[in-house]
C-alpha cells in the first residue's frame, strides 16, 4: 500500500463536525466519533499538494475554472462508470444539496409531491419541507437478505385520483442502507418513472465507494430517454473527504430544464475554487489513493460486521455493498431509540448517527460510520460487544 489510512490527523484542531460537535461525553476525551458521513482520513497527498500550491501564491481573488476541471470530470464519469457526458452540461454547486434544492425548484412547484425512499439521509425530508412541495414515501423493504425498492407501492402512488408525484429522489448508493441499486431495478425503476413524468433527481454523492467486486450503475447509463428526464448531484467530496470545501457539481442533460436551472441560480453562489482544484486533482491523480482507501474500508467493514454477528447478538448487522456506512439493527435489544442512544453514548462512549432520524424504519437501528483508523474500529466493536454482553448478565 502506498497511502496509510491509519495515521489520523487530530480532528479536533480542524473544528471536525463529526468529532467536536458532538456530546459532552467527548470532552472527557474518551468518545469515540462514528457519525456525520465524513471520513477521517487525510484527503490524497496529491490533492494537498495542489491546494498547497494554490494556497503558497497568496492571492485569492477572483478566478476563472482551470480549462482543464470540466474534462477532469467528463473523464471520470466515462472512466469510472462509462457514462459520457457534454462539458455544457455540468455546473457546480456550493455542496450536492445545493443542487439538490436548485433542481427541485425548478421542476416542481410548491404543493407538488417528492418521492423519497426511507430510511434516507433526513436532509432530503427537510430540504423538499422547507421548498413547500409534500413529501410522498415509497419505504424500502428488507428482504432478508437486502433492502429492495417496492415497485408495486411505487405503482400505486401513481395510481389515485389525486396530483401525481412529480420528482423522484434517487439515493445511489443509497445512505443509509448502502444499497448499490443493481442494472435491473434501475430499469424498472425507471420505466415506472417515465410512464408517469416523474422527474428523477440521482444524488449519487456516495458513487465511488463501493466493495470489490460491486459495479455501481449511474442513472444516467440507462439510455437517452431517461438521460432527458434526470439530472445527476454528485461530489469528489465524500471520497476525497473534502466536503468542507464546498464543492459539488450537477449534471443536467436537458436542455429546457438546465435553462431554467440557471435562471434559477442566478444569484445564489457556486463552489469554492480551492474545492474545484481539489476536485480536479482528484479526479486526475487520485484513482490509486481512492482504490486503496476502498480496500482499507472494507477490512473495516467486514471486521466489525464479522464480530458484531458472532459476538453481539442480538445486534445484526451487514456488509454494505457501498458506502462507509454500516445500518446496525439494534431491535433485538429492544430498547426505546432514546434508550439505545443514550446507552451508547454515555456507558459505552461510542456516538453514532439516531436511526430514527432517517425517517420510518429507523427506529431501532443506527448508523455507524467506518471510514477511521482500523485501530478505531476494534475498539469500538469491542465496546459494542463487551456492552451487550453486560446488559445480558
Ligand atoms: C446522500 C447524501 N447526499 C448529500 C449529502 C451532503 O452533501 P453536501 O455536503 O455536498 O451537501 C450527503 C452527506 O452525508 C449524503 O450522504
């Protein structure tokens, strides 16, 4: 390995949200972080080079894009997941919500229904709230082995007498469940879609972690209809974990709706400069230091699924076919969520993301972030089991 995600900056000197916002308990000094999806590793020495650069000449005035950021990004998008895509298309946004807002402005109107499908990163509830368009749930199911999508709820939403839903939030991977939606469920998904006008936002932030083996499918590969009827919302930010510098970038194939996009935008800030270096440098350098990290995160993941399974029953948990993030079922402790929460964080000194924050369906679980020192993750493993195997006495 040429990188060492083991060696951890100290966050707290950064102000990191993930590791000073968090609870009183942490000032002891004895908590460990495992929520916000953030990662704790340095980003790629080559990215902080190029900051470095650009930091070193001191004038940070107004500057135009590097000719050279756009096709960084169309190159990315080929390479990575075969998608080939117009320069004229892409914009950037201040974070991937951002975009998200933006779109959902302009191919909505207040009062129209926003399909999301729960349990889901909540900024997505309150961002479609706070637009004044209604929130339509399509839950996703627990097959016994995955989360699935309910195409016959799906169906049915279309179905009444009522306004028919006019955007559909696609999570891909999907937080939290770390669901990479395979080719045949995008297909159905889509054409479900499409019959009904349904406007299809990808928010595929999460697209390049992913376990080996796991091919992840961008919307926008299912061919040229629904290319017109989707925009993608992504960032090198989860990745590279950079997402402090604000920087994402959207990717709007129709032309009528990117220009109403941009009217929109009109006013409203775009990224922030040292980000887009930073995305560029990523996208051009970084392919080594993201396969490594990939690989890092997975001996993560699958070490304290291993134990937490063997040794932590009645916790349940499971590999996650992308993302950092693992959806741990703490029913079986059955615990009130408020319980649960406090159980971790004060007895075992562990903080993790509330599972009830992700809608209906995350009562009773909780979301915890892997993406730390291996050395981390077995103490926190060994706090989870050491604390069930109390409670059990
Ligand atoms: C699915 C998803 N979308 C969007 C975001 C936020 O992205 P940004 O900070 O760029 O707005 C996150 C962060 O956790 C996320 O998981």
């Amino acid at each position: 390995m040429k990188y060492d995600f083991n060696q951890l900056p100290n966050r707290l000197l950064s102000n990191s949200a993930k590791w000073r916002n968090n609870t009183r308990a942490y000032e002891k000094g004895d908590l460990i972080p495992m929520p916000v999806a953030d990662s704790d590793f340095p980003t790629s020495p080559e990215v902080i080079a190029a900051i470095r650069e650009f930091v070193d000449q001191g004038a940070y005035g107004y500057s135009m894009d590097r000719p050279t950021l756009v096709p960084a990004i169309q190159s990315w998008l080929k390479d990575r997941f075969g998608w080939e895509v117009e320069a004229e298309w892409i914009d950037f946004n201040s974070g991937v919500m951002d975009g998200f807002f933006s779109i959902l402005s302009v191919v909505t109107e207040p009062g129209d229904g926003v399909i999301i499908q729960n349990p889901v990163y909540p900024p997505f509830f309150n961002y479609t709230k706070n637009g004044d368009r209604q929130i339509v749930l399509n839950p996703l199911h627990w097959d016994g082995e995955r989360y699935v999508m309910d195409f016959e709820n799906l169906e049915s939403l279309f179905a009444g007498p009522g306004p028919k839903p006019k955007a559909f939030v696609l999570c891909s991977p999907h937080n939290a469940t770390g669901r990479v939606w395979d080719l045949d469920e995008l297909k159905r998904l889509t054409e479900i879609l499409l019959k009904n006008d349904c406007f299809i936002i990808s928010d595929e932030i999460h697209f390049d972690i992913l376990r080996k083996g796991v091919k992840h499918t961008t919307l926008g590969l299912l061919g040229k209809e629904v290319e017109q009827n989707m925009v993608l919302i992504t960032a090198a930010s989860k990745t590279f974990n950079i997402a402090g510098l604000r920087t994402s970038y959207i990717v709007i194939p129709n032309d009528e709706i990117r220009e109403a996009y941009k009217a929109f935008r009109i006013g409203r800030s775009s990224a922030n400069f040292i980000g887009k270096i930073a995305t560029e440098t990523a996208y051009t350098q970084g392919v080594q230091w993201l396969e490594e990290m990939n690989e890092h995160i997975e001996k993560n993941a699958r070490y304290m699924v291993e134990r937490l399974s063997q040794e932590a029953a009645p916790i349940k948990a499971y590999v996650p076919e992308g993302t950092y993030l693992l959806w741990v079922d703490c029913r079986g402790l059955n615990m009130e969520q408020e319980d649960l929460m406090k159980w971790f964080v004060e007895d075992l000194k562990l903080s993790f993301n509330d599972g009830a924050t992700f809608g209906e369906g995350g009562v009773g679980f909780i979301r915890v972030n892997v993406a730390t020192s291996f050395a981390l993750v077995e103490e926190a493993t060994q706090r989870i089991i050491d604390g069930v195997a109390a409670l059990q006495k």
